[in-house]
C-alpha cells in the first residue's frame, strides 16, 4: 500500500452527493435505461452475478428500465425475463477461458447494437474487468455514442507480466469511459493507479449484504466451546497458509476450541496434513465447497470468524459474518479496514503471530462476555450496506453521466492517442476508427428504422403484470427514500 | 370480409398481409412476399457467367461454360422447388384446428395441421436470428402427459418473417378465436 501515501486529495465523496435537495428530486424523477453488461451472470454463481442481479431488481423498483446481457451458459441461450420483468439476453458467443468470451473487438458489434437499438439503451454499464464482453461493450457503446459506465469488482497488482498487459488493457478501455465506480477506496486507488484515471470520475459505492438472508441464531451454537468459522475458497490469495500455521497453534493453548471450514480449493491438502500431523479430526472440521445458500447455516454455528485474505477489494465474507452476529477477525489488507468500524472487527497483520493474537483477545473478550450480543451486532451492520442505497448512489452517477457529453470521434481519437502511449494508442485510434466503419457499414445494410423496438419489461413503460405492479412500485418509491436516508 | 394490408418484413422486403373472415370463428391470413424479381435474377445469372467467362480464358476448356449454363437451371429449378416460398398461410377454425401452407414459388405446397385439442396457446416470442434478435409469432402445443407442460414450440410465418407490427395483427385475431373456444369448450 505504498500508493496511499502518494495520493494527494481525500477520497472526494462529490460524485455521490448532490449540490443542493432540489437537484436530488429533480434528477430523481429522471428516468434512466440502462444496459448491464458482464461475462459473469447467473447461472453462474459469485460476487459479480449477485451484485448485478441485486443491483438491477433494486434499480427497476426505482423506476428505472434495466436489461442484462452476458454470454450464452450450456443450453441457456436467447431471450429470459427474470423477477420484476428483468431481462436477460444470454447471447451465443464462443466461452474462451473461465466463463470469459473470447474478443476481436469487431464480432460482437451487429448483436450489441442490435440490442441496444432495440431497447433504446441510454447507458451501458459494464461490470468486472475479467471479462472481455464488458470491454467490448464498452469499445461499442462510445462508438455509438452512448453513455458508459464500469464497475471493477477486483484488484490487481503491478509487477508480474500478466497484470501489466491487462493493465494496459485497462488503460485503452477506460481512458474514454464516463464514469467509474469501485468497490472501495482502496480499490479505487488501485484502479485509478492502473489505468490512470483522473480520480473524479471514479466513485466508490460498496457491495452490500442482504440483511434477511444473514440473521444470527445464538440457538445454534454450543457455547460450552469456542467455535471459529472459516468461509472461503482454499487458495494462496485468501491466506490459506497462514490458517494451517494458525490452527495447531490455537489448539494447543486452547482445548476447547473447534474449528468450521468451509471452501475448496487447491490448498484444502494443506488443512488436511495439519488436521492429520496433530490428531484434530474431532475438532477441525473441513466441509468443503458450500453454496451460498447454506453459508448462512455455517456461519451461525460460530462465535468468531476469520478472514485471513492476502488481498481483497471489498470483503463480502466479513460482512456476511457480522450481519450474522459474528466477531470477525482480519488481516489489514486491501479494503477490509472500510468495511465494518473498528467495534466490530479485530485487525492484524497478515501473519501468523498477529492472528493468533487477535484470535486470543476475541477468545478471551468472548469468555469475559464483553463482546456485544449477535442481535446487537447485526441490528448495527443491516443499516450499514444496503442495495437499495446502493442502487440510490448508482442512481445518482447515471444522472451524473447522462447530463454528460459523449466525446466525439476525433476527441476520442485525440485522447486514445494521448492518453495511452505512442504505440498502443495509435493501434486502438486505429481499431475505433475501423469500428466506427463497421457500424456505419451495419446502419446501412439495416437502418435504424427497420430494428423493432422492444415491449418494455421494466421501466415506466412497462408491461410487466400492470395490474398490480404499478400501484406497488408507487408506494415504494415513495416510501423508501424516508428509509434509507 | 377480406382485406390486404401491407407491412414489411425485418431485412425491409414489402409483404403483403391479407385476411379473411369467413365467419367469427374462421380466420385465414395469408402473408405474400414478392415474387423473384428478374433483377436478382439477372445479377446471378450474370455474376456466374462472369466467373465462367473468367475460368474458360484461364483453362481454355469450353466444359466450364456447359457446366455454367447447367448450374444456373439446376440452381434456378431447385430455389424456386425448395427455397423460394411465395405465400405462407395461417387458417385458423374454432372447432377443428389451425392449418399452416407455405406454397413455394414452383406451385409446391406443404401443409401442417395441429388439431386445436393440442394447441395450448399462441404467443409471439423473441428469439436471437442471424446477428439480430427478433419477434416471431408461434404455437405452443401441449405435452400430452403433463397437463400445464408445454412439449413443442411451433414457429408460424417462419420465411417470411414479418416485423412485429403485422405479427400483433394475426396475434389479436388469433387470440380472439382461442379465447371464443376456450369459453365454448368450457360451458357446455
């Protein structure tokens, strides 16, 4: 983290609060139709795919028309509405490498455009810079002129060859981009640094949990022991090796501490050695992969939960245990010190030493009954991150960006060829310029006008289950700012 | 009754939509496309006489231009037999069923009939089409062992493919002969 240092100017909030009430309501009222584009959706599960997801329904109940396109899973290709009229196009587009679509830049255009002409997509916002769909969908939205925003879920590094190609990648991508949002300050910084962006136009808005899904049950847990729960995939990033250093440590000091792990992953032999070397089958139980329905069945059987990530943009799992009453303990890095206040989460330094010692304090407040009771500590974090206050902030970057210009071509030429060094930037001026041909050479062979536009699903033309929908979104609307605010 | 309408179809071709009301519970609709125009059809004949031309002052072999001139009547026969379909007929009765034809440009014609005990519904759908995503009109039929599953999806105007104006068209009077069968089926 030596970049913190270096950046200048705080985190400046001005893209997320309005100047003045007037404009809040004025701009609230503003409609917006937005295209969400990503690689990542469901049937696939992760962080990303919920966000979209969670995002989108919060986004419809606010009024706004929201469409999904990603890439085609197995037999699940073509047209799907999901809940509240959301709609998906799962479009056949070849999968190269982890659930990533393969890029020429040039392939995907006629459908996008397509579908953007179709729905009259107003913005295109374009989620995790994995996958090479958002990119491109990105690279196609500014040749149409249409508003674009991204948002990165994940954090990278400097050094090593493949993260100074997709960094670079970045750079070409989001040089031209509206506006971008991050996960945390931390990954700001991180994206800001990568693909060097002036940092106005990057906001943080946080993921959020949903508080009903994660609610503590003391009933659960045995207390006569001490129970740590462990959640998270079993690889090097999340710091599995410093698990196996932490448990026959604890062990030995404490006789009556079990260990819950639940995850899979390459370094599961690891635990399995530890747990085989110092005779603990009946005290560390390795449960292997869980799905996220069942994590919150885990996560209420413990009194303490550890992280011991390595990096870590923005950390659900933490957040997910604290809305469950658990006191969570951490390493320091990335965006974990934003998450929760200093009350609730024990810091250390991601090594074996510094955990133990904040897993004795968590033991030794647990056995003092000086930890606050699970209902405390999750009636504290479900007002924290919300999705509805998540889709509001959102909310309030499209409004940002739609009273925006689209630069033109030769502005964007111009700063493709600034911005992004001598020879990267002539190639990618090159490529936009040959796909602004290709999409003029598309409007002629079918104009505008012979593309049918779509039954809206969602939005304030929507024709999803009138009756009943209409009535309900009214009251919501209404009643909700009063909540989150 | 009878009445012809013009829409145009997703590549912008004119077609021409007639319907005629035989009785409230009888409805044919017949979409017809143009027919081939001798513009296209000089442009091919051309462009494969090009070719022709330019192989034989190549190779010097007068096979080709026989071979040429035996390409374009095979060619030509075969598009109008199996390719070139002209009208595309949607008859729908109350009582009995609905009847689909497509007559190809040669005079041949192919028919299917579902028996309206099968027909579950007709819904206009989306689907993705060559680098497009568009609206078509089509039959669900029921599957015969579970009463509320759906065991075919059968697309109706399949090479015609008209643009949702002219679908929504054919869908409302479809609808409202289903919705008359429906209630009579239902009362007695």
């Amino acid at each position: 983290m030596a970049a913190r240092g270096k950046d200048p100017d705080p985190p400046p909030p001005a893209a997320l609060t309005c100047a003045s009430p007037a404009e809040c309501s004025l701009s609230s009222t503003q409609s917006h139709t937005v295209c969400m584009v990503s690689d990542f959706f469901y049937p696939n599960m992760g962080g990303v795919e919920s966000h979209i997801y969670q995002l989108s329904q919060c986004l419809i109940e606010r009024g706004h028309k929201i469409i999904i396109v990603t890439h085609a899973y197995g037999n699940r290709k073509g047209v799907r509405y999901l809940t509240n009229g959301l709609k998906v196009y799962y479009l056949p587009l070849k999968v190269m490498y982890n659930q990533s679509t393969a890029t020429t830049l040039f392939h995907s255009l006629p459908l996008l455009r397509y579908i953007f002409v179709r729905e009259k997509v107003t913005i295109i916002h374009s989620h995790s810079s994995f996958s090479a769909m958002a990119h491109d969908a990105l690279f196609h939205g500014k040749t149409m002129g249409l508003q674009t925003v991204f948002t990165d879920h994940s954090l990278f590094g400097f050094a090593d060859v493949s993260s100074v190609l997709t960094n670079k990648l970045l750079t070409v991508s989001l040089c031209d981009t509206n506006h971008i949002i991050c996960v945390s300050y931390t990954s700001k910084e991180n994206t800001v640094l990568r693909a060097t962006l002036n940092p106005e136009i990057v906001s943080v808005i946080p993921n959020a949990v949903d508080p009903t899904d994660f609610t503590p049950d003391p009933f659960q847990r045995h207390d006569d022991v001490v129970t740590i729960i462990v959640v998270s995939r079993l690889v090097y990033r999340k710091g599995t090796d410093l698990l196996s250093g932490i448990i026959p440590k604890l062990c030995l000091k404490y006789p009556d501490l079990n260990f819950i792990i639940g995850g899979e992953g390459p370094k599961r032999i690891i635990l399995e050695e530890v747990r085989e070397r110092y005779q603990l089958h009946d005290r560390v139980h390795l449960l292997g992969a869980l799905e996220h329905k069942n994590v919150r069945n885990v996560l209420v059987q413990g009194h303490i939960f550890l992280n011991t990530s390595l990096t870590e943009a923005f950390c659900m799992a933490i957040l997910e245990a604290a809305s469950c009453g658990l006191q969570v303990v951490s390493t320091r890095v990335g965006g974990i010190p934003e998450v929760l206040p200093e009350s609730l989460i024990i810091l250390c330094e991601p090594s074996v030493k510094s955990l133990c010692e904040g897993l004795e304090k968590a033991i030794s407040q647990l056995k003092s009954g000086t930890l606050l009771p699970p209902a405390d500590i999750h009636n504290i974090v479900k007002t924290f991150y919300t999705w509805r206050n998540v889709a509001e902030r959102t909310e309030k970057v499209y409004d940002r960006v739609s009273r925006e210009a689209v630069l033109s071509m030769d502005k964007r030429l111009d700063r493709l060829i600034s911005h992004c060094g001598p020879v990267t930037g002539c190639i990618f001026a090159l490529l936009a310029v040959f796909n602004f041909l290709f999409l003029v050479f598309l409007q002629w062979m079918i104009p505008d006008s012979l593309i049918d536009v779509a039954v809206d699903a969602s939005g304030p033309q929507s024709t999803w289950g009138r009756q009943c929908s209409y009535s309900k979104q009214r009251d919501q609307n209404s009643s909700e700012p009063s909540k989150t605010r | 009754m009878e009445d012809e309408l013009s829409f145009s179809d997703i590549c912008g071709g004119r077609l021409a939509l007639q319907r005629r009301y035989y009785s409230p519970t009888c409805r044919e609709f017949c979409l017809s496309c143009p027919r081939l125009s001798l513009r296209s059809l000089t442009a091919v004949t051309c462009s494969v006489w090009l070719a022709a031309y330019g192989l034989f002052t190549l190779c010097e072999n007068s096979m080709i231009l026989s071979a040429a001139i035996f390409i374009i009547l095979l060619g030509l026969l075969g598009y109008l037999h199996f390719v070139k379909i002209d009208q595309e007929t949607l008859l729908i009765i109350d009582s009995l069923g609905i009847q689909m034809t497509s007559s190809y440009a040669s005079g041949k014609e192919s028919t299917t009939f579902i028996e309206m005990g099968k027909v579950k519904d007709i819904i206009i759908n989306e689907a993705i089409y060559m680098q497009k995503v568009i609206y078509y009109l089509c039959i669900l039929l029921k599957d015969p062992v579970e009463p509320h599953g759906i065991s075919q999806v059968v697309p109706v105007f399949q090479s015609a493919k008209p643009r949702l104006d002219c679908l929504i068209e054919v869908y409302r009077s479809c609808q409202e002969i289903l919705a008359h069968q429906k209630a009579t089926s239902t009362s007695p």
